[in-house]
C-alpha cells in the first residue's frame, strides 16, 4: 500500500511542478496562447485534485497506529495544491489582463472613463475575495467531513473491539456456568458419598454394641449358671 502511495506522491510532485511553472508563464501570454495554457492548466490542476484522492484512499486504508505521518504528509500536499490554486486564479486576472481590458475599454474614441476602470477593478477585486472565502468555507467543510470520516472509522474499529470483548465475556460465562454445573454435580457425589459414609458407621457402632452386649451376656450367664 505504501509504495502505491509513494508513486502518487511522486507523480504529484511532477505535476504540481508543471503547473508552478505554466502558471508563472500565464501572465506573460495573451489572446489564444493565453487561452490555451489556461486550459491545459486547468485540466493538470484536476489531475492533481485526482491524484489528492487517491493519496486519501490509500491514507484510509492505513491502521490507525500508523496514520499519523502520512495525514501531515497529506495536509501539506492539500495546501500545497490550495496555494498553487490561489496563483494560478491570480495570474488570470494579471497585469496583461488589465491592459489589455483596458484597450477594449477606451478603445479609439476614449470615450470610457478612468472610473469605469476602477469600478472595474473593484469588482474584480470583491468577486476574488468572496471567492476565497467561499474556497475557506469549502475547505472548512471538508476538513469537517474529513473529521467525520475519521471519527466513523474510530466509532467502528471501537464497535468492533466492543462485540470481540462481548463474545469473549459470553464464553467466559458459558465457561463459567459449566464450571457451576460441574460443581454442583461434584457437591452432590461429595454429600451422598459423605451420607454412605455416616450411615456405614452408625451401622458399625450398632453392630459393635451387639456384639459387645452379646459378650456381656454371655459372660453374664456363663458366670450365673455356675
């Protein structure tokens, strides 16, 4: 499993490198050229998202004992991929952009003003922010969902390790309730063998007095009928 897991993170590493530097290079580029390494971007950007996944998956199968390390490994690769998102949106709206809507929006005639421009900006600016926080928001939620995904695991393995200990108590019972069986029986063999044996000397003790009463007797009239 974890060599699956060092082939991913190298595979990520390779194509977290390939976006860094097409998105520094965007910027640079207008019109079709832009367009395209937008796109190709974007696609290697779901790659890597892919690949995140399949580092979580293979992070989940890990036992618990041995997670640890490989959460932070993960953690980092997450805001790793959070921060090249970050640019790589920003790069989109760079400087090259700017003139270039610029342009469009004078034109010729001049006849759009330097306020527009800065309206312009601001509202590029707002829709940027409400962007990342709803990016804050959605990875709020998911580190919830993580935490959840988490805590369901721990809940089952506990679960588990509750029912082995129930069946362990169970045959300990049952164990327990032969054992009482067993006793029982003992105590009765033991009483009735302790009864034979009480009544096998009271049987002596009559028979001794008999004989002892029959010597008595006999030496009685033995010595009368002298």
């Amino acid at each position: 499993m974890s060599s699956d897991f060092e082939v991913y993170e190298q595979d990520f590493g390779t194509l977290t490198a390939e976006i860094t530097n097409k998105v520094g290079r965007i910027p640079k580029l207008s019109g079709d050229d832009k367009k395209c390494m937008v796109a190709n971007v974007e696609k290697q950007m779901e790659e890597a998202r892919e690949l995140l996944e399949q580092m979580d998956l293979e992070v989940r199968e890990i036992p618990l004992q041995s997670r640890g390390l490989f959460s932070t490994r993960m953690k980092s690769y997450k805001q790793e991929l959070e921060k090249l998102d970050k640019d790589f949106k920003r790069s989109r709206i760079a400087y090259s952009d700017e003139v270039n809507l610029r342009n469009e929006l004078l034109g010729d005639d001049g006849n759009t003003s330097e306020k527009q421009l800065i309206k312009l900006r601001e509202e590029r600016a707002c829709l940027l922010d409400n962007t990342e926080r709803l990016e804050r928001s959605t990875r709020r939620l998911e580190a919830g969902y993580q935490l959840t995904v988490e805590t369901e695991q721990i809940g089952q393995e506990i679960l588990e390790n509750l029912h082995h200990d129930k069946e362990k108590i169970q045959r300990a019972r049952e164990r327990l309730r032969e054992t009482d069986t067993n006793l029982g029986k003992s105590s009765r063999i033991l009483t009735g063998m302790l009864r034979r044996i009480i009544q096998n000397r009271i049987l002596m003790f009559i028979l001794g007095a008999i004989i002892l009463l029959t010597i008595v007797l006999a030496i009685y009239f033995a010595v009368t009928g002298h």
